[in-house]
C-alpha cells in the first residue's frame, strides 16, 4: 500500500460524541422571536414550527442516503419549511437572515465538545507529517467551526469542509472528492475515519479512498451496507496512532503530543 499521507475526519460520532441540549428549541424560539417582535406568533409556536421542520430535515437526510448523489438541505429551503403558514413580512425577515439564523439553530440544538484526547491525537498526526481535513454532513459549517475553535481543533486541520457549503452529502464521494482537492492528495494516498457504515465508510469506497476506518461511536454504526466493510474498526481514536498504515506515530502523553521515541 502507498504511504498514507492524509487523514480524513468526520466530526460527530468522530471527534465529538453528539449531544442534544434539553432546551435547545425552546431558545432557538427566543431568539427568532426577537427578529420579530411584533408578530402575532409566541416563542413557543414558533419553536414547535422550528423542531417540526428539524423533524422534516431528518426525513430529508434519510432519503438523501438512498440517493446515488446525495444533496444538502439548503438554509433557504430549511428556513420555508419552519414559516411556512407564517405571514409574508415575518417570512421575509426569516429568509434574510437564514445563514445567521441556521448558525446559531445548530450551536442551541447540537453540541458536540471535542471527546478526551482528540486534540493530542491530531497533534500526533500533524508532528508525524500527515495532512488532517474535516468533510462532514451539516446544515451549517459556520457553527461547526465556531465549536471547532472554542475546542482548539480547527487550526490543527488543513482544510474543513461541510455538507452545506459543497452541495453534496455522504454517502456521496463528492465531499471526499472536495477534500482531496483543496489538499491536493490523491485517494490512494489518503484514509477517511467515519462513525457510519451506511454513510461514512460507503462515502470513503465511493471516492476511492486507500483506507476506511469505522470509530464505535455510542449512537452505533449505522445500517449495514451490503458489500461495504471497514478495514479498520476503532473504539477510541488513539487507536489511529497504532496502525500501520499511518506509521505506528506511537501513543500521545499529556505532556507532548508525540511519543517521540516511536521514530527510535
């Protein structure tokens, strides 16, 4: 095999374990209400019409898995399903501030806090020469990003990218595909760490990727896909640093991110 000289991420189920605030639509109602004060419509309704166009949004996600060429949701659309029965000067409001509004949905709805030892994992990888990019499904990569950063993640990748910025999603190769380029690294010269079967590791042999390795994550890995396997499956992420194929880097301590004596 060709030297692995890239490592693709996933971020939730990856990086991050996903969890769902307990009041995460109730503020999502707030703060949109404050957009239109005068409206006829309470905080409440207004986070009863978010959650039922999130319930929608998930309905879209799973057809998309079935699709040859997956597409993302655009803000827009998201936004005209939530106002849908709303009057046409709230929905204006609404659909002018939709990049704003879908950042701040994601970051009241979905957090996802970076799990132990994630950053001296790709600290490791870095010291040990490995390109690190994220690619990874999402309504809005301006709230990933700002979750990222407040875990000091997003200035150890080379490249992010996200499924509502590229127009594609997994299982489709697109977003790989995009991945690959903005480093500049051929497939066969790169791996993808994914937490799904049906999405991630079906994403990576798609786009031809040298490597597919599966995390365990709490939520599961998804539904199997005929034919599809992971060459690798990994419960915790310093399980990387082991394999082979990415150069036995050695095991990461709380003082340094490199096991330096794995190049002895």
């Amino acid at each position: 095999m060709t030297a692995i000289t890239t490592v693709i991420f996933d971020y939730g189920g990856v990086l991050a374990d996903v969890q769902k605030p307990a009041h995460g639509f109730e503020a999502m109602g707030h703060f949109v209400h404050r957009l239109i004060p005068r409206s006829r419509l309470s905080p409440a309704i207004i986070s009863e019409d978010i959650e039922g166009a999130w319930g929608a949004y998930d309905g879209w996600k799973r057809l998309q898995n079935r699709r040859r060429i997956p597409l993302e949701m655009s803000q827009d659309t998201f936004w005209d399903l939530v106002t849908y029965g709303w009057q046409d000067v709230e929905r204006d409001v609404i659909l002018a501030n939709t990049a704003r509004l879908t950042q701040e949905l994601e970051l009241q709805v979905i957090s996802r806090p970076a799990n132990p030892g994630v950053a001296q994992v790709l600290k490791t990888l870095r010291h040990g020469g490995k390109k690190l990019v994220l690619a990874s499904n999402c309504l809005s990569g301006a709230a990933a990003r700002v979750q990222l950063r407040h875990d000091g993640l997003l200035e150890l990748f080379d490249a992010t990218l996200f499924s509502d910025e590229v127009g594609y999603r997994k299982p489709g190769p697109q977003l790989l595909e995009e991945a690959l380029a903005a480093v500049q690294t051929p497939a066969h010269e790169a791996c993808f760490v994914g937490d799904r079967l049906d999405r991630d590791i079906l994403a990576g042999r798609r786009a031809g990727l040298a490597l597919c390795i599966l995390r365990q994550a709490p939520s599961g890995p998804g539904r199997p896909v005929r034919g599809v396997e992971p060459d690798h499956r990994i419960k915790d992420l310093e399980e990387l640093l082991l394999l082979p194929e990415l150069g036995r880097l050695g095991t990461p301590t709380p003082d340094s991110p490199l096991d330096r004596s794995a190049f002895n």
